[in-house]
C-alpha cells in the first residue's frame, strides 16, 4: 500500500542500479521536499501600497512607516496561522511583521530604522512550516528634502502677488491677511503668482507662502509685510544725538534691506531755488541726507545747512511721478 505523504514532507528517494541488484548495492539516498507549483503549503504574500504612493515623504519619514500586507496560504482546513512567518527587509534592516488573525500583516519602522533619501527596496519574505516563499520585492523612493520658496515684495496696490521655489515644486499655497488661501501652480523656471482679486491689502499686513513638491514636502514659511507708499518724513534735527538725525524716506527699502527704488534719485533746495544736496539710490543708511550740503551754490561742500525750510524732489526711477514736497531742518 502507497503511503500518503503530505506537502511539505521530507521524503528520500534511493534507486538501484540495474547490474548492481544482485550485489545488494544501491546508490546513495537523495532527499527532497515535496512540491508543487501550485503547492497551497507555500504562504502566498502580498504588500500593500507603502505610505499612500509608495514613496515617503519627510513628513512620513517622522511619523513612522508601517508597511502591511496579506500572507495565506492554500490549506483550507484549520490553518495555523501562528505558524506563518513574515519578515520585512528595508534597506539592510530585517525585521519580524505581526500576523493577525485574518491572515493580514504589519511590521512598523521607525524614523531611525527607515533608509536615507534615494532609492529603496522593501522585501518580504513568508514562511510556513518547512515552505518558503519566494521573496516579494517593491521599489520605495524616500525623499525628504523640501523646497524653498520665496514671497517678492508686495505693495497696498498691487494686483498680482508673486514669488519663486524650486522647480521641482508643485505647487505654492498663499495665505492672504484675511485667511483666505489660494494653491497656485509652479511654471518650468520655479515662479508662481496669484491674483489678488477683489481683496484690499493694507499697509502691515502679512501675507504667507508654502511650497510643496510632487511627493507632499511642505516648505518652510516665507511671509512678507505689505508695504504702502514712499513717505518723505517732513522734519529731522541733524544734532548727533542719535535721534532723528537725518532725513527718513518711508518705503524706500524693504524688510531685509533691499533698496525697492535703487534708481531713486533725489535733489534738496534752499528757498531761494539753489541746490544744496542731490545724490542717487537713496537707502536711509549709505546714502542719506544729514543736513550737510554737498558742495553746490552759495553754501560750500561740507558746511551745514541752516535752520529752516527746504524742498525736495524724488524721483523713485520707476516711471512713476515725482514726489516733491517741503522738509524743515531743525538744529
């Protein structure tokens, strides 16, 4: 009678050689496990899709990766699932996975355990029993560098907020002072704009950008104040007290001190009409006006101006009007 041997089953196999009966003699015994290609002892694997899109973000990376799947096997009839092993390898990490009962399977990584940037391999590998999966492999990006993003100058007038990020980004999303936000696409060179519309911008307030790239890196913050027009202040004291000492210009640079109007060009007239001062790229630090002629007319290069009134002319350089008006030194 046949023995009956299982799947799985170690059976060993020893032929004898045709000339060599009559001696007794056979050849050496060959061992095998029993299979088949469609064998139902070996746990059929899968994984399921790794951090939403199979590739993980900075974000993701921080919050921890688990990665899941399935690991069945064809016995229908009271199968052990506890004998079932998973193990998941990332990057040169092996660990162990956690089987539920429903035959579905997790192993967590931590930010620690998860591999740097650049392309990755997840491998899983099951077990039942003496029967082995082949190993299921799935390629898994990790990218975790966020761009940056830059918010331009931006005016109580102006109709159109703009900026630049990489150009890898996706998009930008602009935070205006009133809440609203508005997600904007990124152009092959990395500049973005929005439209202001129907919103009122005032002089202080603040607006935001974040940009955000194809796997879901979100940038730092950029944010600007608006900023209103040019203002000539109408009086300074040029005594070397340290206060007030020259003539202020409202506007005239921005938040991290660039010059806005580097064309600027501005000239200073006593009252009778004779120029006493000019200079360009006026900038409220380099370049500005302390109540000392430079060298023109009836008052000599270096000599302080007298108490009183003087007009002034500034030109931004932008095609814009000319702003003129009266200034009062007071010593």
């Amino acid at each position: 009678m046949l023995k009956k041997h299982k799947y799985g089953e170690e059976i060993v196999v020893i032929a004898w050689v045709a000339d060599d009966v009559s001696k007794g003699e056979n050849s050496d015994p060959a061992r095998a496990v029993l299979r088949s290609d469609n064998d139902p002892c070996i746990p059929n694997i899968t994984i399921n899709v790794i951090a939403g899109d199979n590739t993980v973000n900075k974000k993701e990376k921080a919050d921890g990766v688990t990665i899941t799947g399935t690991a069945i096997t064809g016995i229908s009839k009271n199968p052990n699932l506890a004998d079932i092993k998973v193990t998941v390898k990332w990057g040169d990490l092996e660990k162990p996975a956690h089987i539920k009962e429903n035959g579905q399977w997790e192993a967590n990584f931590t930010e620690d355990e998860i591999p740097e940037d650049g392309l990755t391999e997840v491998e899983v590998t099951a077990t039942h029993g003496n029967c082995k999966s082949e190993p299921k492999k799935i390629q898994v990006p990790v990218d975790t560098e966020a761009p940056e993003v830059k918010i331009n100058d931006v005016k109580d007038t102006d109709k159109v907020v703009t900026g630049t990020t990489e150009k890898d980004a996706k998009n930008v999303r602009v935070i205006f002072p009133n809440g609203d936000t508005e997600t904007v696409p990124v152009d092959d060179e990395g500049n973005w704009s929005v439209d202001v519309g129907n919103r009122k911008l005032k002089e202080g307030e603040t607006i935001k950008a974040i940009a955000v790239d194809e796997v879901g890196n979100e940038s730092g913050e950029d944010k600007t104040k608006v900023y209103g027009a040019v203002e000539v202040y109408g009086e300074f004291s040029p005594n070397e007290d340290g206060i007030n000492d020259w003539l202020k210009i409202k506007n005239i640079k921005s938040a991290n001190n660039i010059n806005r109007y580097p064309n600027n060009t501005i000239k200073i007239f006593n009252r009778w009409g004779s120029l006493v001062w000019e200079a360009s790229g006026y900038d409220n630090d380099k370049v500005k006006f302390e109540g000392v002629s430079n060298g023109r007319a009836t008052i000599g290069k270096g000599e302080q101006l007298p108490v009183g009134t003087y007009y002034y002319m500034l030109d931004l350089g932008d095609g814009s009007p000319i702003i003129k008006g009266w200034i009062y030194i007071n010593r």
